[in-house]
C-alpha cells in the first residue's frame, strides 16, 4: 500500500519493545509469568510425577532431589501439584479477565458514546456489582449454582466486567469530545464506524494494562475459593485447595502449605511487575511518577 | 550601567531518555535596573530554557555545561538551590503563564500573596497581609481587600494574572521574570496586565525579563529584545531599532510573518519562513537559521556563527548583516488575492440561537430556568469564494456558530441555509450531498486527527464517503492532496504522532478539502501554532481558496488574523453579532465600542506606533438570559443612556456595507473614533 520512496522509520513496535526491555522488573515479571505459562500448557506433560498418583508410605516428606516440594498427606509431589495446578488457574483467571475485557469494553464504549439513559443505567448497575465485596458476591454466587468451571469463569467475568467498562467508558467520554470524532460525524460516518475505528483503538492500550492488572486479581479470587473450597473440585489441583487440605499439617509439614502458597505469591506479584512494564510501554507518560 | 543580570557565554544542556541536549548555546545578554528584555522565539527555540537557566531554576535534568550568570553583581553560576532560594522570591520574583496553576485553589488570595512576604521578610501574618493589600492597591486591582478574601476560583484569569504578579513584587524584587504571562489571556484582558507590566519597571525600579512568542508583545512593552531560534540569541539590541531595522533574516523573516494591521495589506501573501526550526539533537552546520535563510550561502552553511555587536547596543549573529537592507526586498511577497466578483450567497445563517439548559448532570436535565444563551438571533451570510471572518473573545459564542452550522449542535431557533437551501438541523439528517459541502479544520492539530490512523487513511475516508473513485484512483487523489498542501508524498503512510504541529494542520485541512466542498469552516486554524507556520498556513489558505473557489468562515480571538485574511468580517460579543461588514469598512470609524474595545486592545507589532487607550474592565459575564437591553453594556466605555440596559440595540447602517447594533448615533461615534489603521495614523 506504501510509495516505494517512503523512508524507513523506526518501528512502533520496535520502541514498545526497547522501552519494555529498558525495565529490568518487567522483564523479571515477564519471565516467572511465561513460566507459568508455560506450565499451565504443557505442566501434566513435564511433571515429574502424576498430580494424582498416591503413594501413602513417602507421606509428608520433606522437600528433598526427589520431590522438589516434599509431599503432601496422601504422598503426592507437591511440586507436581503445583505444576498441573497452573493450569486452572491461567484458564480462570485468564478467560474470565478476558471476557470481561470483552464485555467490559463494549459496554464501555456504548455507555460513553451514548450516554444518557443507557449509561446512566449501565453504570448504575456497575455500582451495585462493585459496591459488594467481590469475595463475598463470588461466594453467593457458586454457593448458589454450584462450583463448576463454567460458572468459576463466569464470576470472574461479573466481577470484572463493571471495571472494565468504567476504564472504557472515561476513556471514550474523553476521545469522544476531540475533533477527529466530530471530523468523522461532520462525514457523516455511521456510529459504529465511529465507535469502532475511530474510538476503539485508542481506549486499548490502557485495556491492555486493565487486563494484565486484572489478572493478577483473578488468581487471588481464584486460590482463595479455591481455599474455601468453592474452586476447582478435587482431585484436579488447586493451589488453593492445596493450602486448605496442608492447614492441618502446618507445624510438622509446612512445605505442603508454603510452597503453593508461594507459587500464587510468585505469579500474582509478576503479573502486577509484568502489567507495570506493560503500562510504561503503551503509555510512558503515565508511568512516572 | 551597572546589570542587574548578567548572563555571559551561558550553555544549557538537558539529559533526556535519548541522549544529551544542548538546548541553549553560548547566550550572553543582559538586563539593567528599570530595564524590560523581551526574549522572543517560537516553541523549540530555547527561551524558557534560557530564562529559567539564568535563574537557576531549572527542571532536574538540566545542567549549565559553560558559561557565567552573575545577577546583581554576584557570580550566581556554582549557587547551589540552597542559596538560590533565598534569592528566588526576595530578589527574584516569577510570573508564570497560567495564573489558576500559579496559585493554590484551597488558601485565600490575600493570604497567599503575604506569604511571599512572611517568608522573605519575616513579617507578621496581620502585618504581611496589610503589605499584601497595599500592594494589590499599588497594580490598580479594584478593590483589594474584598479580593483578598476570595479563592482563586472567584476571580477571572485577568484578575487572577494580577495577584500573582502582585505576588511576585511583594517583596521589591530586582528582577521580575515573566513567562508569557498574557497568553492564556483574551486581548482586552491582556491589554490590562500589559499596561500594568509596563508600569511595573518605574513603580519598583526592578528589570523585568519578558518571554513570549508574541513580537507585538514585546514591540509594546520592552525596552530591548532578544530574538532566539534554535538554542541561540540570533539578535539584540533596543526594541525600536530591532524592529525598525532587522539585523538578522531570521527577525526580519519572523517580522514578514505577522500579518500587519494595515488597510493595504489585507489579503497579501505573508512573506513567512521555508521549512521548519531544526530539531536539537540534528543542528545544521554553520549558522543555525542557514537552511531557511533566504540569503544563506556556502559560507553560511560551512562557518559556525557568533553574536557580536554591531553597533551601540545592538549584536547581531549574522557576519553579513550589512547586506540585509538591500536583500529585503527578496521576500517580499506580491501575489495579492482579491476577492471574486461573484456575489452570490453561498451559506447564510438566519437567526440562529442556541440556548443550554445550565445544568446537565445526570437525572436532573429541565430544571434550570435561567438558559444560557450561547448563541443569540445571529444573521450573517457568506458569498461564493469569499472568506467571513468572526471574531470575538472567548465565550463570545463563535465555536457554538460553527458547530451549529455543521449540525453538531441543534440550533434552538433559526435555520442554516445553502445556496437558498435549508439545511436540516442535525447532522445525522443531512444527506451526503449536503454533508461533501460544508468541512471543517479543527483547532487544536494534535487532536484533529486520530493517532492511530496514517495520513493516507485519513484522507482517504472523505475521497470514499464523497467520491467514487476506484482504490487506484483514491490513492492517486491522496498523493495529490498531500502535495496540494505543500507535504511531501512520503508522508503518505505516516502517523500523527511522527508530524510537527504545522504538519498536522496541513494534513487537517487537506483533510477538509479532499471532497472539494462549497464551504470550509476555520475554527481558530491558527492559533496553536508559530507564527512562522501560521504566515505559511495564511499563504495556502489563499493559495487552495484562489484555486477552488470555496468560501471560507474563518473564526479567530486573533483580530490581525482576521483583518488579513477576511473580506467580510462580524464581530461577536456573548452570543450576539454587535457589527457586521465589508472588511475593508468596518475598521473605519464608526464602529461599535466593542469593536473600539479590541482595535485598541491588540497590542501593535510596531513600537513607533501610538497606542489608543481604552481599556475593559471586569470579564465577559455569563450569558444568561437574565440580561436585557445590549450585551455589551456592563463594560461599555461609551453607555449611551438608560435605553442600553432596557432596549434591545437597534440595528443602524454607516456608509458602506456595515451593520451596527448599538444605540449610540453613528454620527456621535464617528466624532470620537480614530482609524485604528497604523498607515493612516501615520499620515495624519
């Protein structure tokens, strides 16, 4: 499409890329959380042992060359555990932030280019989702319809959604009053164009660095009903769920309860040094304080 | 004489993410006791960076590379802020550009401006506020202790200028530095704080060093400037000569672009300025201005060049500044555009009004019973090919005009009618025909395009939407457009972000042009930008205008701007058309006593000039619909009777084609009124 004598310039994503790599935290963030990626899609192939396979006589050992983590009541390899549990958590915490992305940024985008009643009902209802406590509403919520993925994924989604559309919506408010929209209804372009090609690109990057702070919250909510045991039902692992059934064996045992619980510490505080590095990138002026 | 400041050989440099950047380089100037320096520049040149240096008060990353500041007689170079601060605020007092920053909105006005004195001068609180009030009577505010007990959100920008510039004096200081203080300001409020600057060097003998982009600024206040471009003084000397005579083609270059205030130069291409100031980290060898100097040669290109004096008092940066005077003549621009003979109507507003309800938070709409009254009963009209220029201070309702032509915003009354056809009200129910005829260039360049989309794409967009052309002929259309407003094809696939502001304005109105349309509307196409680029844009407006034959409706605070460009101009006052008429008729006496108002408030970018007196008190009020009779009568120098806070202003007609709304005889007026035109005063 470009005139063969257009010069080159330097890349877009070549300076997102040198600005992300000039934080050595981001870059730290970013390498435990591809680890747990990584694990959460090919964990049960590298484990070294089963998630599931007992062996009661090797019960509660300590962390030794064998069983990195030690072993858990029933002697399974906790770090196995750990390994296989990535999965549900990138697959709760991550679908449900991103459909909550989606949704959040559609409601968003009409509640602040509408306005009027649509927004003020939209928001309204925001308000009354973020003026529970999310802990509690999740509880409500799976107590009522039962612990399955599905609905694990859908209150994550809830949850998350209002937040979603309130960035989204100040955002638009904001792009909406410049002149390159009035330029376009000057056009007469149609509203979805507008919402959609002139609105819509510039409210994704703080989306982008919404998302990536959502998720870090995801996978508390997620290891904490998991802890009360409205999460993942056993016998999948659950880094939650492993420090619920470890409470007991604190004193004599307490790699069981540490070593997941470390594992949630680790990702969640790399998700938040990963979604920083994210946020210095697409809007350096914002990181600075 | 002995220099309050005195700056020699100074080098200011700035670390920044991607290198070191010299942003001043070997600058000597210097200010004496109950002198005022003006330092001009556009954005970029390094003038603030210059100011603040030389008083030490720069950003973190600053350093002075070389070079020495002495300031009242004392080597302040090696000071460290310690030090400093005991001189910041007792000897040197700062006035910064926009006053509701410089002041904190939670502490009371008066006690604010006597905390410069409890600090400085240990006074007592009582004691420091009494000092406080003396010296708010002493810059002629009304009413000082009233003010004194206000917050900063009671008062208007003008009233809020002057308390911090009456902070800055409290305590006598040596050197007042001002940056851009007015230019946040509308023109007669500016006039005030100007007349106030003035007075400031022999009421408290200090120095006063003045920046601003603004050469009429200077050319009315200052004693001496200095002109900067790139990081270096490029000239100085006494105001007078300066302008009189320009010894650098860089000031005389900058002089071309203003447009001036004079009946024989209306609609003259400016002489302007080829390209654009360097970026700092890529300085041009040799002389800084050689790649846009219209005399530069090899040598110019090779030799570095140094400020050096001249003559008494003046230093210029150019070794061949003898030749200026005979080269003059090489810039001056002949091509003149005369409007078309055709005078048939293109857009015409008939009785527009536009009424908000005053408050539209949410859940709460219909409840205000006071309207504001945005626009009232405007009629104006635009001929074929011909430019309407509006003009008027902020709040005066001409963006409300414009976006109700557009159908942005539903006018409450009255109609908008093309070439006899009336339009329908809203935008969305407009047909395409109607909506490929009237475009708009925006303010504010950054903002008028989406940053995510290339240039290409933008204009792309209207050439789809209006024209049907194929994609092979669009793209060819594009290049075309993009070449029409003086860009390069390369910027084909470039984004916003990549482009300078003048750029970007290109790109706006090739933008509005694509589709070919009858009418363009301006709204303030100029004002965010260096005066070189505005003298550039000014000379492609004519250029596009001569070539297509759209009519222009041109909006502007800026009156020279308007004067120049305009064939018709209306004068709006809160919403209202208060004269209206040929350009070339409504700058003779009479005119309206706003108009009067404004002629004398623009500040004249020639120092020889006399400047008329009258001056406007308080701010433009709200306007509700609580005011009857003229708008204009809460300030009016000139109320002519009761009739003027009762009745609405009749409409009268002076020779010529010009509207007055005002109860005053326009006989009465024409005795009292005086040409604001420099020419013709100069005749007299």
């Amino acid at each position: 499409m470009s005139p063969a004598s257009a010069p080159s310039r330097p890349s877009k994503y070549r300076t997102l890329l040198r600005r992300f790599s000039s934080n050595p935290l981001a870059l730290v963030g970013a390498a435990f959380f591809l680890f747990f990626f990584l694990m959460a899609i090919i964990g049960s192939h590298v484990a070294p042992y089963a998630f599931d396979a007992q062996a009661i006589a090797n019960r509660l050992q300590g962390p030794s060359w064998a069983h990195w983590c030690g072993t858990d009541q029933f002697g399974r390899d906790v770090f196995s555990r750990i390994i296989v549990g990535a999965r549900s958590v990138f697959f709760l915490g991550g679908s449900g932030t991103v459909i909550a992305a989606f949704f959040g940024l559609m409601l968003g985008l009409a509640s602040g280019y509408y306005g009027d009643l649509f927004d003020e009902i939209a928001m309204r209802g925001c308000d009354i989702i973020m003026s529970f406590p999310s802990l509690l509403l999740a509880l409500v919520f799976i107590s009522l319809s039962g612990p399955s993925m599905v609905n694990l994924v859908l209150i994550v989604a809830i949850l998350y959604i209002p937040i979603m559309a309130r960035v989204v919506r100040s955002m638009t408010l904001e792009i909406k009053s410049r002149a390159f929209v009035e330029a376009a209804r000057i056009r007469g372009e149609s509203d979805p164009y507008i919402i959609f090609v002139e609105i819509m690109p510039n409210t994704l990057p703080p989306v982008f660095v919404e998302m990536s702070m959502r998720f870090s919250y995801a996978i508390f909510l997620v290891a904490s009903l998991g802890f009360l045991g409205l999460g993942v039902q056993p016998p999948s692992p659950d880094w939650g769920m492993q420090i619920n059934e470890a409470r007991g064996f604190l004193s004599n045992a307490p790699w069981v309860l540490l070593c997941p619980a470390a594992a949630i510490a680790v990702l969640v505080v790399s998700t938040s040094l990963l979604s920083d590095g994210i946020r210095n990138m697409l809007q350096p002026s914002m990181g600075k304080r | 004489m002995v220099k309050i400041l005195d700056v020699d050989n100074l080098s200011i440099g700035y670390q920044t993410e991607s290198g070191h950047v010299k942003a001043v380089r070997r600058v000597s100037m210097g200010i004496s006791r109950r002198e005022s320096f003006g330092l001009v520049g556009e954005s970029g040149s390094g003038k603030s960076t210059l100011a603040l240096g030389s008083i030490r008060y720069l950003a973190s990353n600053g350093r002075i590379s070389e070079g020495s500041i002495t300031f009242m007689g004392q080597e302040i170079t090696g000071h460290g802020p310690g030090r400093m601060s005991r001189l910041w605020g007792r000897h040197i007092g700062m006035v910064y550009q926009n006053p509701s920053l410089a002041l904190n909105p939670s502490i009371k006005i008066g006690w604010q401006i006597a905390e410069a004195a409890q600090i400085h001068q240990g006074l007592a609180k009582k004691t420091a506020l009494d000092e406080a009030i003396r010296t708010m009577a002493k810059v002629s505010m009304p009413d000082p202790e009233y003010v004194a007990g206000l917050y900063p959100h009671q008062l208007s920008g003008g009233m809020l200028q002057r308390c911090v510039i009456t902070m800055a004096l409290m305590n006598n200081p040596s050197l007042l530095v001002m940056d851009e203080p007015t230019t946040a300001l509308d023109v007669t409020t500016q006039a005030v704080v100007l007349d106030l600057v003035s007075r400031l060097k022999e009421d408290y003998d200090s120095a006063i060093f003045y920046i601003t982009h603004d050469l009429a600024v200077v050319a009315q206040i200052c004693d001496s400037i200095g002109v900067m471009y790139a990081g270096e003084l490029l000239e100085s000397g006494p105001t007078k000569e300066v302008f009189r005579s320009p010894r650098h083609p860089y000031t005389l270059s900058l002089l071309g672009s203003i447009p001036k205030f004079e009946a024989r130069h209306r609609k003259r291409a400016l002489s302007g300025i080829e390209g654009m100031i360097p970026s700092l980290r890529e300085l041009p060898s040799g002389c800084v201005f050689s790649p846009r100097c219209f005399m530069a040669d090899d040598g110019c290109r090779e030799m570095a060049t140094r400020l050096g004096e001249i003559g008494p008092g003046r230093f210029s940066a150019c070794p061949r500044w003898r030749e200026i005077e005979e080269r003059k003549k090489d810039i001056e621009q002949t091509q003149s555009y005369p409007p078309p003979e055709d005078e048939t109507p293109s857009l015409a507003v008939d009785s527009l009004a536009k009424h908000y309800a005053p408050i539209s938070g949410s859940l709460r709409r219909g409840a205000g019973r006071n309207l504001i009254k945005a626009l009232n009963s405007v009629t104006l009209c635009v001929r074929k090919g011909c430019t309407l220029g509006i003009v008027g201070e902020s709040g005066c309702g001409k963006t409300t005009l414009l976006r109700s032509i557009t159908g942005l915003v539903e006018p409450t009354h009255g109609e908008v009618r093309l070439e006899d056809e009336p339009l329908a009200p809203k935008v969305t129910k407009r047909p395409r025909s109607i909506l490929k005829r009237i475009q708009m260039v925006f303010q504010n360049p950054d903002a008028s395009l989406n940053p995510n989309q290339t240039v290409a794409k933008c204009l792309e967009r209207p050439l789809k939407i209006f024209t049907g052309l194929d994609r092979k002929g669009r793209r060819e259309k594009i290049l075309e457009i993009i070449n029409s407003v003086n860009l390069p094809s390369t910027y084909y696939d470039r984004l916003p972000g990549e482009l300078s502001g003048g750029e970007l304005q290109r790109v706006g109105i090739a933008r509005a042009f694509a589709a070919e349309p009858d009418v363009i509307l301006l709204d303030e196409p100029l004002s965010a930008l260096d005066v070189s680029v505005q003298a550039a844009l000014v000379n492609l407006l004519f250029e596009l205008q001569a070539k297509s034959q759209p009519s222009y409706v041109f909006i502007s605070h800026d009156l020279a701007a308007v004067h120049h460009i305009s064939d018709w101009i209306a004068v709006m006052y809160l919403g209202r058309v208060v004269e209206f008429g040929k350009a070339e008729d409504i700058f003779r006496p009479p005119f309206h006593p706003y108009t009067e108002a404004l002629l004398s408030a623009i500040p004249n970018p020639d120092p020889d000039a006399a400047q008329t007196g009258i001056r406007l008190e308080g701010s433009v009020p709200s306007p509700s619909s609580l005011i009857k009779g003229c708008a204009f009568q809460s300030r009016c120098p000139r109320v002519h009777g009761p009739e003027c806070s009762s009745v609405e202003p009749p409409m009268q007609s002076s020779g010529g084609q010009v509207r007055i709304f005002c109860h005053i005889p326009l006989g009465d007026l024409r005795q009292v009124q005086t040409s604001p035109y420099h020419d013709a005063v100069g005749q007299q």
